[in-house]
C-alpha cells in the first residue's frame, strides 16, 4: 500500500458514533476534512465538544445528501468521501446515491467509503456501481453502546440485560474510523467489504467487570427474563420490530458479531483497542455522581 501526500476528504454524519472517529483519525494522518452538515453551526458546536483543542483542519460545510445538488460546492477539490446510508428526519434509506456518485464523479473523488448500517441500501448499491474506488466498512457492535447501560450504573451499580451469556467481538469506534481514513487515503482497499471487530470475544460479564475495574466499584449483572426485555424496550418506546431485532441478534448472535478477525491490524497497522481500554477511557461515565452520593449519606 502506497501512503499519499495530504488530501482533502469530505466526511458525512461527522459528528456522529463514527463520523467523529473518522474525522479524527483523518486529522491524525495530516489530512484536511470537510464536514458534511444541514446544519453548519451546530456541526461546528458537535465537533468542538469532541475535539478540546479545536477543528483546525476541519472545515464545516453545509449540504444535504437527499438533496444532491446541494453538494456540489462541498465535493469541489475532495479525493475522499465517507458516506452515512441513510438520511432525512426519520433515518430513511437513502434513494439519491446515483445523483451523489455523479457529482462524486466530475469532481474528481478517487476513493468512497461507506458505512454499512445493517443491511445493503439503494446508496451502497450506487456506491459500488460507481466505477470508483469504494469500500465498505463493516462494524461488529459498537464499544460505545455500553453507555445505555452508565445511568444504571452510576445510580444502582447494576446493569440489567437478558441472555447474559451471549458474545460478542465488539468493536470500538476509533478502529472504525482508523480502517475508513486509510481507505480513503492509501490504495489497495477498492471493492472491500470490510469486516470489523475488536481484538477478544466478550460475555456481558466480561464487559461488567471491565466496567467495574475501570469505575473502581463493584457492578452486578441481572439478567432479565426475554418477556422483561421485551416490556422495557416497550416502555422505552421501542416499535415491535426493533425489539423482535433485539431479541434475535441477543439470542443467537450471528457468527460474524462474536467471531474475532484482524482487519484492523491488517489495514492500520497496529492492534484492535480492547474494551478494557475503551472501558478506561470513559470510567468517568460509570461512577457516582458524588452529589447525589453526598445528598443521599446526610439524609
């Protein structure tokens, strides 16, 4: 794989999950990002907040990918573009990725990552129509998803889930975005589906005690019955075909979410980030909020 000089990359959804990975890992590399957003202000506001030091290289422009031609100015000189599915108020699947790899196509974009958000759509099948080099990045469970579980843990030291002995290959969100920037930015990745997972396959008890050792506190696993599961998802109002989801991928995890591979070392160089160490990172999310503590021991 041949490293290249400094390009400019347009990123989409850069302040989400694992836009703001890609940006970061793209800054990281000496690259110039533009941040795709409908809204450049709260972009600008949303990057700031994960970034401390400021989005020197990182230019926010604004666009809308389910209207095309809006793109059009923010495409000009980029050789790089990562792209979210879907898009709109309700996250439906994107239908303009013909529209978009056009425009992709007379600005001159060399390589198209796409991040697969569960099942093929109309713009990953544009994508990979295109004709350019395109790459799909694949991701396992998100590490980030432990965070659903930090109100409980901070409140009540518990974490409260069904089929407590599923496993899963999680993945955290940096490596995603590490694997997308060099796809973006070196050669040898066109028409790859790539395949993402962290470096061990974990049970949730494994998860906890992570948790635990990184919170500095005990925190006990509960598991639910699948008919609890299924009236808490209900009352955090979760439609039916969401919980049927839940239920299913918890039950039998398909083998791809809790079989380890080594994409990540193959295609960055260097080790998948274990959850102990995502665990670390944000041990500051599990533990007690020591007002609340405080309130609770004088009364």
């Amino acid at each position: 794989m041949t490293k290249n000089t400094s390009q400019t990359v347009l990123v989409t959804g850069a302040t989400g999950t694992v836009g703001r990975q890609v940006v970061a890992a793209l800054l990281r590399r000496g690259h110039t990002v533009r941040a795709l957003t409908r809204d450049p202000e709260k972009a600008r506001t949303g990057l700031l907040s994960h970034f401390p030091s400021g989005v020197s290289g990182v230019d926010v422009v604004q666009g809308d990918l389910t209207d095309p031609a809006s793109l059009a100015a923010a495409l000009d000189g980029v050789t790089g573009l990562h792209l979210i599915t879907f898009g709109g108020a309700l996250f439906a699947p994107l239908e303009t990725g013909p529209e978009i790899m056009e425009l992709a196509r007379k600005a001159g974009v060399r390589r198209v990552t796409v991040l697969f958000g569960g099942e093929e759509t109309p713009l990953q099948r544009a994508v990979e129509a295109s004709g350019l080099d395109w790459t799909v990045v694949q991701p396992v469970e998100f590490m980030s998803n432990a965070l659903e579980w930090a109100e409980a843990i901070r409140t009540e030291d518990t974490v409260r889930e069904p089929f407590t002995g599923r496993l899963s290959a999680m993945v955290h969100e940096a490596d995603i975005g590490a694997v997308a920037a060099v796809a973006l930015t070196e050669e040898g990745h066109a028409a790859r589906t790539y395949l993402i997972t962290g470096p061990e396959v974990l049970t949730l008890q494994d998860k906890v005690d992570a948790l635990a050792t990184a919170r500095g506190g005990e925190i006990t696993l509960v598991e639910l019955s699948e008919e609890t599961a299924r009236q808490r998802w209900r009352a955090a109002g979760h439609p039916e075909e969401l919980i049927d989801f839940l239920i299913m991928v918890y039950r039998d995890t398909p083998p791809e979410g809790r079989t380890v591979v080594g994409t990540v070392e193959e295609v960055t160089g260097r080790p998948a980030r274990t959850f102990a160490e995502w665990a670390a990172e944000h041990a500051s999310a599990f533990r007690p909020d020591l007002a609340r503590v405080r309130s609770a021991f004088r009364a």
